[in-house]
C-alpha cells in the first residue's frame, strides 16, 4: 500500500496534466461560464455604465454584477469568441486568459462579502478599456434566497 501510495506522489509531481484531470472530478458547488467578447458577458449581459451614480466607480461599474456566494467552491469556464481577452479581478487573486476555441477554467472561493473590480488585462482591441469586471460576494444564503429563485422562474 504504501509504494502504491509513493507511485501516486512520484506520478503527480511528473504529469501536471494527471493533476488537471483529478482537480476536474473535483465538484464545485456552483459552475459559471465567463464567454468573453468586447461587451462582456457572464451567461448574461454586463456592461460598463454610460453615467455613472455618487458612490459609483468610473469605468468600473456595469450594469449586471457577477453575483457569487461567500464560502462556496466556484468553478469559472473562460472563453473568448473574438479575440484574446484576459479575465482578471486582482482583489481575488484571479487572472484567466480567455481564448478563442479554447475553455479554460478557473476555481476561487471567496472568503468575505463584499464587490471586488477588475478588467481585461489583454489588449484586445478598440473596446479594450470599456470592459469593466464587477464581483459581487454575498452570504450563501442570501444567493440562495435572492439568485436562485430568480434563475429558477
């Protein structure tokens, strides 16, 4: 048992990929797909706000936050349909490159309630500086409470 045990150590330090194929049977609590174009969109629309409010941030709110619960293991699907775009929120310790033809995919758990900014981090084009990223953690069971219901009617 015990070399069968160091044969698994030595395989996962050799093959990363063999380490990308158990953290894929891990299972997330919650999947989002992130398909990035120049108006990005997170299986919704969000957009960066035109005029902004008092208390709001220019060039950083939009108008659909990613509303995710605190606590939770996430798993994120990024892609791109256009051009490269790089999915990147640095409060949370999150940059994913977003590529044509390809799914990446990233898994975050947020420990506090709060809204965290970002931006693509890739220059992607002409509407680079207008894609805004907007985090929104709450309470589980506020998501709950909130999201769910509003997904499920």
């Amino acid at each position: 048992m015990a070399d069968a045990k160091e044969q698994l150590k030595a395989k996962l330090k050799a093959d990363p990929s063999f380490r990308a194929e158990l953290k894929d049977r891990i299972k997330s609590a919650l999947l989002s797909k992130v398909p990035a174009t120049q108006a990005i969109s997170y299986n919704f629309d969000s957009y960066m706000l035109t005029e902004v409010q008092p208390g709001q941030l220019r060039v950083l709110e939009v108008d659909e936050r990613l509303v995710l619960p605190t606590n939770t293991l996430v798993r994120l699907l990024v892609t791109a349909s256009d051009v490269l775009h790089s999915w990147a929120v640095p409060a949370l310790g999150i940059k994913m490159d977003a590529v044509p033809g390809r799914l990446n995919q990233v898994w975050l758990s947020i420990n506090r309630e709060g809204v965290f900014y970002g931006q693509c981090s890739e220059l992607c084009g002409a509407n680079h500086s207008f894609m805004p990223i907007v985090v929104e953690a709450i309470s589980p069971r506020q998501f709950l409470t909130e999201y769910v219901k509003k997904w499920i009617s």
